[in-house]
C-alpha cells in the first residue's frame, strides 16, 4: 500500500494509486457523491453529484432501457474516493505516470468489480447514451446553478435535459442515491 491511502465513511483504507475492491463499500457511494459538489462548488446552492446520477437516471428511463439508466448512477464512481476536477483541468494532470482520466477509470474498474457488476457494464458507462446524458444534465444544471453562461461556455448544440434542477440536503442526495441503486439494480437482475 503506498502512502496514498486515505480512511473511508466505512471505516476502511483505500489506496488511492491502487484502490484494491475488497476495500470498497457501497455505502461509501451515495455518502461520498451525496456531500460531493457539481462545478467544484461555484453555485447558487449546494448541488451533488448524487443528485445528478438520479436525475439523470430518471430521465434516462423515459427513453433507454435498466442497464443504460444503472450506468448512469455508476459513471461517477471514479469519484467517490477522488476528489471532483474540473473537467478542463483533467487533461493536464498526471500521477504517478497515468492521467487522471486513468486514474478515475481505475477505481470505476475496481468498484465494478467490488459491486460484482460484470465488465460489460463498463462498455455502458462509457456509452454514447451516457456521455450525451452527461452533457445534456451539464447543459441543464449551469443555467440554474451558475446563472448566466459567459461566452462560449458549455457545449454548443446540446439539448439540455427536461429536468427540473432544485436544492437537495446532501443526506437527502444520498438517500436517494441508495433508493434509486438499488431499484436499477432489482430490474438490472430481473433481465
């Protein structure tokens, strides 16, 4: 273990260049993305990633089927035990010889595995559906957190998605994480 290693919600250690699965707990997901912040926190009020997993989750299920909505509450998961960078920031960091996008693809593998998903599901994380989602909640959430968007902000020609975009406590963000897991989850087994 290197020296990288940080003690979790559920009262483990997790190395963070080499997160072993045995150590992952899934109820250190919606504690940890419950209480994490969207757009490192410059909002009006507090806005999760937990609550963006389950919002854009319920959209999801208006149009795509259990194993694309479930990949949308796991396509954080590289975030549960790293911190939220920016997305214009990541292309620029390394560690330890691997760039961040690795780095969080790493622990996503290892929480899959700990989770007992198949690898398969790791092709629907990464999913066109998925990312589209991704930016269409992004294009969702700025106006109402941020407020006006400065000139060229966001992406050009994305539908943001029909969400409505209110403040939920962290707790309440968590609580609805679980609830909505483990329902994807109930459906994602039954097929």
């Amino acid at each position: 273990m290197s020296n990288a290693k940080i003690q979790t919600y559920s009262g483990q250690y997790i190395d963070l260049l080499k997160p072993d699965k045995s150590n992952m707990s899934l109820g250190d997901i919606p504690q940890s993305l419950g209480k994490k912040a969207r757009f490192t926190g410059q909002t009006k009020f507090h806005y999760s990633v937990a609550q963006h997993c389950v919002l854009g989750a319920i959209e999801l299920s208006n149009t795509h089927d259990v194993d694309v909505q479930l990949a949308f509450m796991l396509h954080e998961l590289g975030e549960v035990y790293l911190p939220d960078i920016s997305s214009p920031l990541k292309p620029h960091i390394i560690v330890n010889g691997v760039t961040w996008a690795e780095l969080e693809h790493i622990h996503t593998l290892a929480f899959i595995e700990a989770l007992g998903f198949p690898y398969s599901i790791l092709d629907v994380i990464y999913s066109k559906p998925v990312k589209s989602m991704d930016r269409s909640m992004l294009m969702a959430e700025a106006p109402v957190l941020l407020g006006e968007l400065l000139p060229g902000w966001g992406y050009a020609g994305v539908v943001p998605a029909p969400v409505s975009i209110q403040e939920w406590t962290p707790s309440f963000a968590a609580e609805s994480w679980m609830y909505h897991y483990k329902l994807l989850v109930e459906q994602y087994n039954r097929n």
